[in-house]
C-alpha cells in the first residue's frame, strides 16, 4: 500500500487564498498594503527563478512587490547600507535578501543587519533566538510551511521520535525547534552521523534536509512513518528534479511522504507571504 502523497502545492493555494482575504482586511482596517522588498544580488539562474516566484506570489495575494536587482560586481558596503535605508523605510514591512551572493559578500552580516522585525525570512540571530526559547517570532518559511502540513494532515507529534537529517541555520535547526516545541524527541543528523540507516529507521517522523539526491532509501525507512523531503536536486546527466528521497522506494513503505516537487516548497512561499502580514501587522 503506497503512502499518502502530502499536497504541499494544494495547501499552499488554499492559504494564499485565506491571506487574500486576510491582506483585504488588513488594507480595509488600516488603510494600506503590507510590502515585501526583495533584494537580488547578481545573476544566479535558480535565484531568478525563486525571486519571479515571490514577486508573483506577492501580487496575487494583494500585497507590494518591489525587487531591487544589484549586479554582482556590488560590494558588501553598498548592499548594507541598501539594508538600512530599507529598514528606516515605513513603506517596507518585509525584507528579504535572495541566497546565495556573490563572493566576497558576508551573508551573516547581512542577515544581522536586516530590522529583525522586518526579517521575514526568519533567519536573524534575534528570531532564531527567540524560536530557540519559544517565545513568539518570525519563523524561517521552509520549516513554518513543514509544521503547516503536519497540521494538515493530522499528524501527532506528541512523544514521537522525529529524526532531522541535516543542521542548517535554514531548516534543519529551526525545524529541530518547531518539532521539539509540539513534544516530539528529536534527533538531528549530519554528514558525519555514524550508523545514519539505524537512525533513521527509528524514525516515526523523517526530514530530510541536505540537499543530496536520493539520500533516504526505502531500507531506510521505518514502515508508516512520515517523511518529509526537503531538497531540491536538478540530476546531472537530466533536467529532472529529484529531493533527498528516493521517492520510488520509500514511497512503499512510508505512511505520508510528500513529493518532490509540489511537497514543501510550495509552502515556502505561502509562510513568505504569511510572515510579511504578520510583520506589517505587528509594526502597523
């Protein structure tokens, strides 16, 4: 019996739906839009891509769109002190600078000079912070959107062991936090993991978050659990997107799994959107 195939693409239209109506009401009690900047730096492919993504996204759910394009040849001093001129800007609720960027430009310090309070990425020190004690903050999107389709599909975290393979500051930590914050026990795995297959396989609930392709394979996997695939992997020898799973035979043996793509990146965008409401409605 195949595992329930998790509609990231499907929950993500019925919520930027809601924030549609949500944005409608917000114009309606204050008089204006939220307003998302983003910044790209240079001429990354993929990044164009994820930027026309959140622009059209912004533009459907009524909110501002603005994309300030840099040439890559841009200098760290330049870049933050676009940052802080955006900050000072009542008109900007959101802002979000596109990763990757270019050589030669320090991401962190980037980051750490973005108004956390506009940081709609969620990936400033202070929000981080705060997701790590469980105070109320702006939550990196990918792990947000994670948590939404564990609520949508009535997953029960309580007391389950959650095993997250892979320790970015972008979804694996944070998504450590969220799981550990609905009472699951969580286990984080990396590329140094002794015995990964054994972990794994004690897993009621699986993420995947490393961005090597077809990492996670059925044998891997325990039989009903939840795996959630984080990555996004374009094959050499093909056009063909692939995640972290080898979806054909873990699809088998899984209880929910969500596909690669129309799983969690869909989400991603929809928590953006979400986050960027939140942000003008806590500065409104």
């Amino acid at each position: 019996m195949s595992a329930v195939r998790m509609d990231g693409k499907g929950l993500s239209a019925k919520i930027r739906g809601q924030l549609k109506e949500r944005v409608a009401a917000f114009k309606a009690e204050y008089g204006y839009v939220p307003g998302l900047t983003v910044i790209l730096v240079g001429e990354d492919p993929a990044s164009q891509i994820y930027v026309r993504n959140k622009e059209r996204g912004c533009n459907e759910a009524g909110m501002t769109s603005d994309v300030i394009r840099m040439p890559a040849q841009t200098t760290q001093e330049e870049l933050l002190a676009l940052i802080e001129k955006l900050n000072r800007d009542d008109k900007v609720h959101g802002i979000l600078v596109q990763l990757p960027l270019p050589k030669g430009i320090d991401e962190l310090s980037v980051l750490r000079t973005i108004d956390p309070a506009k940081d709609v990425d969620g990936f400033h020190v202070v929000n981080a912070g705060k997701l790590f004690i469980g105070e109320k903050a702006l939550v990196a999107c990918t792990p947000k959107g994670i948590m939404r389709l564990l609520e949508e599909y009535e997953i029960d975290l309580e007391g389950k062991n959650a095993v997250v393979v892979g320790r970015s500051n972008i979804v694996g930590k944070p998504i450590s936090m969220l799981l550990l914050q609905r009472n699951a026990t969580v286990t984080i795995c990396h590329s140094r993991t002794k015995n990964l297959k054994d972990i794994c396989r004690g897993a009621d609930v699986l993420v995947a978050a490393v961005g090597k392709a077809n990492l996670i394979t059925g044998d891997m996997v325990k039989p009903g659990a939840v795996v959630i695939d984080v990555g996004m992997n374009r094959l050499p020898d093909s056009k063909k997107v692939v995640g972290d799973v080898d979806f054909e035979s873990v699809e088998p043996v899984a209880g929910y799994i969500t596909p690669v793509p129309g799983g969690v990146g869909p989400m991603t965008i929809a928590m953006l959107l979400e986050n960027t409401l939140e942000a003008a409605k806590a500065n409104a």
